[in-house]
C-alpha cells in the first residue's frame, strides 16, 4: 500500500491543511530520501522526510501510512523522529529563547514629559 506525499503530511499533523502541505512540498521545503519530489508521490514504510515547517526542521522516518487525519495520538505513531533531529530541534529552541531573552525590552513611544527633556536637551546641545 502507498499514500501520496501530501496526505500523509496531513494526515500526521506536520501541516494544517493539505494545500498547505502541497505548497510546502513544491516549494522545497519536504525532501524525500534526501531529494526533492512532488505531491502527489507514492511513499511507503521506511522512506526518510526531511520536512521543514515553520522554523523546525524534522527528520522522520515513516512507520505508519494513513490518508485520513486522525486524533493527534494516532498521527504520532505514523512517523519516528531521529535522535539527532530531536536533539537539533530543542537545541535551537534554547537558542531561540536565549536570544529572545537578551535583546532588550523597549519602552515604548517617550512621553510628553520625556518628550520635552529630550526636546530641551537637543536645544542646548550644540553641535
């Protein structure tokens, strides 16, 4: 038995709908057994999916084939992740937060008490 590429995208919950999951594919962002395909390509038990969604990039093995989307415990047991992409994925969501955390927080617009500081600051400076 085989599935097309988008519905079983779909069907494991990687994207919210399958015209998503279509434009995904197209636009290169899904690659099967390391190589670009199309949406309506065949895949059976074993094949290796990179997929990229969002700022996550999965490595996932497919275990399982469905074309009809399920609860989302019946869709995680349609795939396996590797180790590694496990451990890139956390690895840049610390990152990510890490640099979230150091840019600083803006105040806002000043206003018009600081507005006017400002104002008479730039008027006795003389440059």
């Amino acid at each position: 038995m085989s599935v097309r590429l988008d519905k079983w995208l779909w069907a494991a919950r990687f994207f919210k709908t399958r015209t998503l999951a279509q434009a995904a594919i197209e636009g290169g962002k899904v690659h099967l057994n390391g190589s670009r395909t199309k949406p309506g390509h065949a895949i059976g038990e074993g094949a290796v999916l990179e997929i990229r969604a969002g700022l996550e990039l999965y490595e996932v093995e497919v275990v399982a084939l469905a074309d009809k989307r399920g609860p989302a415990s019946v869709a995680r047991g349609l795939y396996r992740e590797t180790e590694e992409s496990r451990e890139r994925r956390e690895r840049d969501a610390l990152a990510r937060k890490a640099a979230a955390m150091a840019t600083p927080v803006r105040e806002g617009k000043p206003d018009r008490y600081q507005r006017r500081r400002i104002q008479k600051l730039l008027k006795t400076k003389s440059w």
